[in-house]
C-alpha cells in the first residue's frame, strides 16, 4: 500500500557533532493538509524526542510504501 509521508531532517548534539537523520511520518490527510499542518507534526515529534531540532523545512510525499 501506499501514503502520503511527512519528511524533514532532524539534529541531535552540538554543532560540531551533529548527528542528523531524515525522519518520515506517515500523514493521514491529503497534500494540501500535509503542507498546512506538517509543521505542526514536526513540532509535535520534536516535543517527544527532547534535544532534537528540525533543521530544514519538511516536505509531503506521496507513492511511499508503508
């Protein structure tokens, strides 16, 4: 099957041990709710993994396997 993932990067450490990887959160909603509201799942995330920071904006995906 397949979604619409939410993706953005995200850094954990001081910035001279940056440790980034890209996270991918599956989006229940169309496009257009995904690119109004991805920042908001982004901040929702960041608040359950403390030390965390998005360091880039986020972009929706579709045709991702779930």
């Amino acid at each position: 099957m397949f979604s619409l993932v939410l993706t953005f990067v995200a850094c954990i450490g001081a910035n001279d041990g940056d440790r980034c990887r890209q996270i991918e959160l599956p989006f229940d909603g169309s496009t257009m709710q995904c690119m109004l509201f991805g920042q908001v799942e982004a901040a929702h995330w960041i608040a359950e993994h403390p030390g965390w920071v998005v360091t880039q904006g986020w972009k929706c995906q579709t045709g991702k396997p779930i």
